[in-house]
C-alpha cells in the first residue's frame, strides 16, 4: 500500500488542442482523496537513521521500512506495527464515511 492511502480515480475529459490539430478528447485520471489526513496520523516511511523498535525492543537500521507514530513519537517495524497501523487506518475510513454523512 506505501506511504499514501488508497486513492479512487475518476476519468474526467480534458480538451486538447493545438494550432495545427483539431482540439481531439483525452481522459486523464484525477485522483480523489478519499480519506482526511492529520499530522498525528501514523505512516510507512523510510527510516533516515538508526533508531529502536517500541514494540520489540530491537534495532531499526537506517533505509529500513518503518511505522512511524508522530504523537508517541516511536517508530517500529513493519512486521511489530502493521496490525496496529492498519487497524488505525480502517478506524480512520470509518471516521470519514460517518462523517461525509453531515456534509
């Protein structure tokens, strides 16, 4: 899944044209956000140096994949944190659907 979250797209038409070519329809793909970011959210990113898992206990090596939790300001492994952090992020899409109810 990576760093971002999943993105839905939707084809929209896109008007292109020249001077010497009849404007001719071209969908290009707009990608739509479907869930609301905050700086405390956790996320999957490339550690810039070496540091300690908060879950095992063990070194995380600088270029390694990690977990990284802005408010605790911890990071862990991957295979320590990806239960935590994909129950964080479905809690997270279950927020915004609730939510896009009131708009």
């Amino acid at each position: 899944m990576g760093q971002k979250l999943m993105a839905f797209f939707m084809f929209q038409p896109f008007i292109h044209s020249t001077a010497r070519q009849k404007p001719k329809q071209v969908l290009r793909a707009k990608a739509i956000n479907m869930s609301t970011r905050y700086k405390g959210d956790p996320r999957q990113i490339t550690a810039r140096f070496s540091s300690t898992c908060h879950t095992c206990g063990k070194k995380i090596h600088k270029g390694e994949q990690i977990i990284f939790w802005p408010n605790g300001k911890k990071a862990g492994h991957l295979a320590c944190d990806e239960a935590d952090y994909r129950q964080s992020l479905a809690s997270f899409e279950d927020e915004d659907a609730y939510n896009r109810m009131y708009r």
